[in-house]
C-alpha cells in the first residue's frame, strides 16, 4: 500500500474528502517524525511504539567497484507492535 491508497481508505472510513484524509495522513507523518525527534520515542496504546536508534559506523563498499568506504553512523527508525495490532494480525 502506499500514501495514495492510504488516503482513499481513510478517506472512505471516515467519510471525508480525499484532500481531508490526505491532510490528516500528512500531518500525522509530521507528527509522528516530530515526536520522534523530540522525545525519542512515540508510543500508540495497544497499536505499538516508534523509536529512534542509532545505526553505528561501519565498513561498506562500493558495488560497482568493490572499492571499501565509510558508512556514518545515522539515527534510523524501529517500529515493535503492540498487542492489540498483534492479536489482530494473528486471528
């Protein structure tokens, strides 16, 4: 699924517009990266919880010629269900 599908469907379950539901997908997107970057962490009740951790520096390469480089260290998002998502999931 992508953005474009999301917003159709909450756009029908909530019966609004799809420039609504497409307004409300967005700021939820801005949110959620702003909680994230404040507080490290956002936790949904039931639903499950987004952090933040830190990918640490590493040695890659280039594919196409093999040459070793540098990977910096990154901050990168996780996401662990809750168990409410979970029991749906696994009916």
């Amino acid at each position: 699924m992508n953005k474009t599908e999301l917003t159709k469907r909450v756009s029908k379950r909530m019966s609004i517009t799809q420039i609504e539901a497409r307004r409300f997908v967005s700021a939820f997107e801005a949110s959620l990266a702003d909680a994230l970057k404040e507080d490290k962490t956002l936790m949904l009740q039931g639903f499950g919880t987004f952090y933040l951790w830190e990918q640490t520096a590493r040695e890659g390469r280039n594919p196409r010629t093999g040459e070793a480089c540098l990977i910096r260290p990154r901050l990168s998002a996780k996401f662990k269900p809750g168990k409410n998502l979970l029991k749906d999931l696994n009916k």
